[in-house]
C-alpha cells in the first residue's frame, strides 16, 4: 500500500526552523543575554523576509480562483508580521542602548520584551495554521516542492 505524504509537509517543515529561531530569540531574552537574543532575532527576520520571499513570488501567484483564502488574505498576514516584527526589533533596540542593570532591572526588561512579543507569536501561529491547513492542500505539492528545495 502507498501512502501519500503530508500535503503540509514543505510548509510544516518552513514554519518548524522558523519557530525554533524565534525560540532561540526568546531563550536568550530568559537568559537576560540582550546581545545574542538581537542576533537571534536578527536571524530569524532574515529567513522570515526570504520565507515570505518565496511564498509571494514562487507560490501564490499559483493559488486557484476558487481557494478558500485569497493571496490578497496572505499578503495582508505577511505586512502584518513585518510590521509587529519592526516593532519587536525596535523595542530590542532600545533595551541594547541602555542596558539594563544585571538583576532585577535585567529581568524586568526581559519580561517587557517577552510580553510585547507576543501578538507577534500570536499572529505567526495562526498563519502558519492557515498555510498549513488550507494553503498547502490548494497548492500543487510538486510546486511547493520546488520552490522549498532552493531555500532548504
């Protein structure tokens, strides 16, 4: 018997090196290390803008007229990601310029940027549930396949 792969599989892998470079961002802010959570986050930006890179010039562009979501509904998701991703990287920015004391204060800082991460997260874990579950079953999975084998 042969059995068909995950139509998901391409994007699921996509969005598991992703979260594992924003959890990585989000363990050295824990760890109060201000510098390699930046650098983290800087990673993790860097292969987001090629993720959507990808998405928008490679795949969208061949999303059926009958999909359940229009491109116009992804393309939305993505600017709304950059901009809570601008601002998350802005808020970094402000901690590395005047760091904080170690202890308390160190902690506090960590906190503030956890918490004010989170909207970010939040709207990440829904669109990737939206390409995961809807996006990657319209899409031809030798399309997919081609487009995610240049990335990695």
């Amino acid at each position: 018997m042969i059995s068909n792969p995950d139509p998901a599989r391409h994007f699921a892998h996509q969005h598991a090196q992703l979260d594992a470079l924003l959890q990585t961002h989000l363990l050295e802010l824990m760890g109060g290390d201000f510098a390699r959570a930046e650098q983290a986050f800087s990673r993790w930006r860097a292969e987001l803008v090629a993720h959507i890179a990808i998405e928008e010039r490679e795949l969208l562009p061949h999303l059926p007229a009958q999909a359940r979501w229009a491109a116009k509904v992804y393309l939305a998701e993505h600017e709304r990601i950059a901009l809570l991703a601008r601002e998350h990287a802005a808020r970094l920015t402000q901690v590395l310029a005047n760091p904080p004391e170690p202890g308390m204060a160190q902690r506090r800082a960590a906190l503030w940027l956890i918490d004010a991460v989170h909207p970010l997260r939040h709207v990440l874990e829904h669109h990737h549930q939206r390409e995961e579950g809807t996006l990657a079953l319209e899409l031809a999975q030798d399309l997919q396949a081609r487009a995610w084998s240049a990335h990695g």
